[in-house]
C-alpha cells in the first residue's frame, strides 16, 4: 500500500470514528404499556390500597422520574395506541373509538419503528396490536422486524389460545401457543433483549394485562379483599410486575440499563369491570375523568436522567414518539407533523410546560369529550359541561361551571377549534353529539312514518354489511 493509500486509509477511519462511537451511545428504547391498569393499583401511589403490591414496579419509579400528571390520549386501549404509535392525535386520521382504532390505522400514517430504523434500530412488538386485523395493518407492515402477540380485539384470554380465528402469532405466523400470556410475553421480552443487546433497539411491551378476562394462575389467587374479581386482579398484577422486573433486570445483567430509554405506562385508566382502584381519582376507563385518562407513568434514563425524582409537567402518550426521536438524535418529520412533543426537556427540569392544551374526544355517538388547559379541566358529555380547577381538586369533585362561565365558553371555543381540524370518524359516526339525532319524532303522517321505517331499515342492513366487512366486534374495547 502506498503512504498516500495509507494515509488515506488513517484519516478516513479517523473521520469515521466519531459517528461509530456515536452509534453506540444511541440509547435502546423501550415502552411497557400495559392494559387498564388502575392509577391506584401500583403500590408507589400513596392512596394504594393495602392488597396491592407492585415491589419492581415501585423499585423502578423510585429510580426514575414519576411523572405525576402522566395522561393517556385515549380512555380506551386502542385511541391510545392509534396516537402513541404515529406520535399524532388519532383524531387526525378519523380514530375516536375503540372499534375504529381496531379495525386499522390508516396505512398512511407512520409508526414509530419506521422513523427509528434508519437510525439503525432494530424493533420487537409484543402483546396486544389491537390496531387492525388483517395483514396489512399487522406490526410487521408497520416498521417492526419482530413481533409476539395478538392482533385484534382488545381481549384475549390469559391460558387457552385455541382459538385460531384470533390466534397467537409470531411474526406474520399464526402459532400453537402455551402458558400464562403475561408470563409468555415477559419471556419474549427477556429473549429479545438478550438478542439484541449488542443493538440499539426498540422494544414496545404492550401486555394485555390487566385487561378483562380475570384471569390468572389459581395458586396466586388469594383471599385477601372478599371480592373474587379484585383478588383476581392482584394475582394478575403480580405477574405484570414480576414481568416488569424480568425486563428490567435482564438490561442491567447485560450493562444496558444505564443507557436504556424506559417508559412505563398504562393504556388508560383502571378499569370498573375489573374492579380497579383509580385513587384518587374520578372514574374508569372509557371515561375523560381523570380516572379514565390519567395513568401511571414512569421515565428512566439513568445515563440521561436524574432519578428519584417527580415532574409535574402535563404529558401523554402522543409525547413518546416525538421523546424516543429526540432520544435517538433524530430530527422530526416534516411530513406527517407530529402532534406530541419530546418530554425530555420536561424531565430535565428545562421547561415547565409542553402543551398548551391537551383534548380527548371520542366523538358524537357517546359525546364525551374533555380538554385541560393549565389548571383547568372541562369534562362533557352529550349536553352536560363540568368545569374542574385540578390543581385544587384533582378527584374533580366540584363543578365549577356556573362559576367561572367565562371559562367554560373559552375553553368549549378551544376544543370545537381543535376538532374542526381533526378527520371525520372513519366509523361514519358523527363528530360531535347531536340532540336531533336521538330526539323523540315529532308528529308524523302515517306516510312519513312508513318512510322513516324503511330508511332506517336500510340504514340497519348497510351497518350491518359494513360490520360484517370490518369483522371487529364493536363491543370490545
Ligand atoms: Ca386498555
């Protein structure tokens, strides 16, 4: 080789090294989510109740930042999904419900593996999809390399997975599966790290648990409470957290946790049927009281982040997409705009506001919609509007709405503004609640009667044409 060759050679390698160092440092990212689990159903929450016990989950927030005003922008599992996987409001692309979000995010949008892998990212998916059925909307045709779980539906059972219209897969394969399906997923988180530890990686953890069916091991059902499906619950919880633990331990044996970006949250608020406890907080699931939205939400980054700490900065799940680009040094897109924010500067103390406002809005069938700004929260549904002051009343105890009038019509002008901008629901639904709709018929001619009989009747037939088309039960969530 000639010493201009070499040189050449030298200061090229040169040159190169930074960025190799580089790509190691990326941080691995890592997302559990898990399922309707309720915001006093870890034991770190002070108003938890004594049957509860989470000791890795508490371990875990005790050495990250608990993020104390965590919110889902989703009161129900799949909305959430839709809007944590683009990093948009899932009201953008028409998802206000549960039965639009599962039945496919548009193939338009972007998932956050799709954005990571020119980083050099590896992506594993595990759990629930529950955003789409058929194969196109399948986790392998949205950007991930891996994926063990379930696609549809919000349910699936813990122990028989015989069901082959609604099977375990992996990859794009259907498979004969055994064992407790929390246990099984903890497994496959476990042996993707240990494959993948050598990569930067993103591994979104999304276990069914504790979504209905109660289900869970008999030898850890205990008689603790007098109510069957809450101690059912506390069996199922404890596997989700030996899960958590597995996970966090398989990434410090491999000297990875240190630089391993890891959210834990839920996909929204604990779940009544279940008999959840979402102390001190109003409601359940499928509700925009803070008991349906507001979750445990866990931020660790020991070589980023300084632990045993709280912030008290509203965020959401909208907020990962843009957190795991920011993370990962990469820019954010110019096509498809991300709504969410990076939480980085929030965790770091850098700033004390990331959202002007923050909205729900599960469209017109139901009317529940609901937007936090500062302080301040409207909560609706159909034509009832309640105003709470969360600072002062976090239970959200006290309708505030004849008091401060000025605020409710301000903040209602808010929330139509922002969803003049969203998409229609793909369901066809309305998007805002309309009294006619369910109005008693004014007097009609036996002629008009007849007429609306049958338009309705087509209306009846075509619905259920199109459900049949669409395959995903409007009842699970
Ligand atoms: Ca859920």
């Amino acid at each position: 080789m000639r010493l201009q060759n070499v040189l050449q050679a030298l200061i090229f390698i040169w040159v190169g090294m930074p960025s190799i160092l580089l790509a190691e440092e990326k941080p691995n990212i890592v997302i559990i989510l898990t399922d309707d689990q309720g915001y006093a159903d870890v034991s770190y929450n002070p108003y938890s109740p004594p049957e509860v016990s989470t000791p890795n989950i508490d371990a875990l927030a005790h050495s990250s930042i608990i993020c104390t005003q965590g919110y889902t922008s989703g009161h129900v599992c799949s909305p959430t999904r839709a809007g944590l996987m683009t990093g948009r409001f899932q009201q953008r692309f028409g998802i206000y419900t549960a039965g639009e979000g599962g039945s496919g995010v548009p193939l338009d949008e972007v998932f956050i593996p799709q954005r990571l892998k020119p980083a050099g990212y590896v992506s594993g998916a595990l759990g629930k999809w529950h955003l789409g059925l058929t194969t196109e909307y399948h986790a392998m045709n949205r950007g991930f390399d891996e994926f063990y779980g379930f696609m549809g539906r919000g349910a699936h059972p813990y122990f028989d997975h015989s069901d082959m219209d609604h099977p375990i897969y992996r990859g794009l394969n259907p498979i004969k599966e055994e064992g407790y399906l929390t246990t099984r997923i903890t497994e496959e988180a476990v042996d993707f790290i240990d494959r993948h530890k050598e990569d930067p990686f993103f591994l979104y953890v999304a276990y069914n648990a504790v979504h209905a069916p109660p289900e869970a091991p008999e030898g850890d059902i205990k008689n603790v409470t007098g109510d069957e499906t809450r101690d059912t619950l506390m069996a199922m919880i404890k596997h989700l957290d030996m899960g958590v633990g597995e996970i966090v331990n398989s990434l410090r044996k491999h000297n990875i946790f240190d630089n391993t970006l890891l959210i834990f949250l839920t996909d929204n608020g604990g779940s009544g049927a279940m008999h959840a406890n979402n102390a001190p907080l109003r409601g359940f699931k499928q509700m925009d009281y803070e008991g349906g939205i507001h979750v445990p939400f866990i931020v660790s980054w020991p070589a980023q982040l300084e632990g045993g700490k709280k912030c008290d900065v509203p965020m959401w799940s909208i907020d990962l997409f843009a957190t795991a680009l920011d993370a990962a040094g990469l820019p954010l897109p110019k096509d498809k705009p991300l709504d969410g924010k990076s939480i980085l500067p929030a965790l770091k103390g850098e700033t004390d506001k990331l959202h002007e406002e923050l909205y729900w809005s599960s469209a017109g069938e139901k009317g529940k919609w609901a937007i936090r700004s500062g302080n301040w929260k409207l909560v609706a549904e159909k034509n009832r509007i309640e105003l709470f002051d969360l600072k002062k009343d976090l239970s959200e105890t006290t309708n505030l709405s004849k008091k401060h009038p000025k605020v409710v019509t301000k903040l209602t002008a808010k929330y139509n503004e922002w969803l003049d901008k969203m998409a229609p629901p793909v369901s066809k639904q309305e998007k805002r609640w309309n009294p006619d709709a369910t109005a008693p018929a004014k007097k009609m001619s036996n002629k008009e009667k007849k007429a609306a009989r049958e338009k309705k009747k087509a209306e009846r037939i075509k619905a259920r044409a199109a459900e049949k088309s669409n395959q995903t039960p409007g009842s699970l969530k």
